[in-house]
C-alpha cells in the first residue's frame, strides 16, 4: 500500500511539474529568451531585418544543387536606398565574391555541386516578420539551368540571417496601433460529438523585445474519435499594452509571426 502511495505522488509531482503547450508563457522559456531578448528595438531605422524564406532562394531547376567555388568580382556596389514600411535608409551592399561563400556556407553540407555560369545584381521579393520586402540579390545562374539568389544586403542589418522559421501556429498578422488581428490554429483539434468545446482565449504576453502570441484554452478534453485530428483556423483580435513598435511578434513556441503582405 505504502508503495502505491509513494508511486501516486509521484505520478502527481510530475503533472504539476509539466508545462501546459496551450497556457500562455508568465516569462519566456530559456530558448525564447536567448533567441529575442537581445533584439535590438531602440531605432526604427536600425532595426534588423528578418528574413523567413529557406535561403538561399530557387527556382524548380535550382533546387537540392550547392555552387562550386569560383572567383567572382570582390568589388562592392555601391549603396542603395531601402525603403520598408515607409522608412528609407542607405544600405551597404556586400560582393558577388562573399554572396557566393555566403550561399555555399549555408549549403554546403547537401546539394549536388553545380558551376556558376553568371551572376546578376538584381532584386528579389523577400519573406519578412514585416511582410514581403524588395531586396537588392545577387542571381547566381547555374552550369544546366537554375538559379540561387541570396541577400545582397552585408550580414549586420539581418537578424540570425538563413535560421530564422516562421510560426505554423498564427499567421496573417495585421497590426492596428495596440490591436493586433491573426489567424490561429486551434492545434488541439474538434471535440467529438457530445464533448464538450473547449474555451479558447486569444492571449498576448509583451516582453520588452518581443511580443508572444497564441490561443489559451480550458477545457480539452475531446474524446476519443477520429474527428479530433482535425485542425480548424480562428481568426481573433486582441490589444496590446503598448504598441507593438519595433517588438517582434511570435508565437508560443517563439517562431516568427509574419505580418501579411
């Protein structure tokens, strides 16, 4: 009996201890923390780019094929004005040379190796926690077809550039002054017939770099029929403390939350 009793509590200690997926984060998790606590938000101006595309961008004949090294130009074009979200600003541009080591670095690891037969300065519509930014690219055209394009913008006005995942969780975001409107996936699925629906609540958690944000729910016990697998979308509003500014918006897990284009 008394063994009983001690593999009870047990049990008990370690439900408390586990962490509720669906319940909004009090404070980031370590991993959240290391990612966006330093983001810089002082200065809209200054304020990194994040690209969510899987890098470098291809096309059909480009895909799973890696550059070989050449000698392409070392000189630096000159700058060129970016304009996001109505700010502009004067960015430096990086060579052909270090674009290509760039790309090969990022995958070298996999890829059939495949002669670079030109190159382009050209620019490129890139996937941002800002929505889709024009961006001046360098075009590597490949020996057989298919190109690779990478970022022609110098590392420092990125952040974490070719790692950065965009949220599954929430999408289509829009933001209003302190309202912000998205698309959430209820994950836990559809209860089954005579189960009862659980209580979903749009939450946001602010932090000073970041703002997290996500579905809390009550209540989700679904059953066990097939129907539960299903994974429906919510659209739902909430409002923020402050503006959102120059935070970056994630989701629970603290994947990117893009806004929509």
């Amino acid at each position: 009996m008394r063994r009983v009793l001690v593999l009870l509590l047990a049990v008990l200690a370690v439900a408390a201890c586990t962490p509720d997926p669906t319940a909004p984060p009090k404070a980031p998790g370590p991993k959240v923390a290391d990612l966006w606590r330093d983001f810089p938000v002082t200065s809209a101006l200054d304020r990194p780019l994040i690209v969510l595309d899987p890098l470098p961008l291809t096309d059909e004949a480009g895909r799973g094929r890696a550059p070989a090294s050449v000698a392409l130009p070392a000189s630096v074009p000159p700058p060129r004005q970016l304009t996001v979200q109505g700010l502009s600003r004067y960015v430096a541009l990086t060579s052909a040379q270090d674009a290509l080591a760039a790309v090969r670095s990022h995958v070298a690891s996999g890829g059939t190796e495949a002669l670079v037969a030109g190159t382009e300065l050209t620019e490129s519509a890139f996937t941002t926690d800002r929505g889709p930014v024009e961006l001046p690219a360098w075009e590597f055209r490949l020996a057989g077809g298919g190109t690779l394009t990478w970022p022609a913008l110098t590392a420092s006005y990125f952040w974490r550039l070719g790692s950065m995942v965009p949220s599954t969780l929430v999408t289509d975001l829009s933001v209003e002054g302190l309202t912000l409107s998205a698309t959430f996936t209820v994950s836990w699925g559809m209860p089954c017939p005579g189960a009862a629906a659980p209580r979903i609540v749009p939450t946001a958690v602010e932090f000073p770099s970041f703002v997290q944000i996500g579905l809390k729910v009550s209540g989700t016990e679904t059953g066990d029929c097939d129907r539960r697998v299903a994974a429906p979308l919510t659209k739902a509003s909430l409002t923020l403390k402050e503006p959102v500014g120059n935070r970056v918006v994630v989701d629970f897990t603290g994947r990117v939350v893009s806004r929509a284009g």
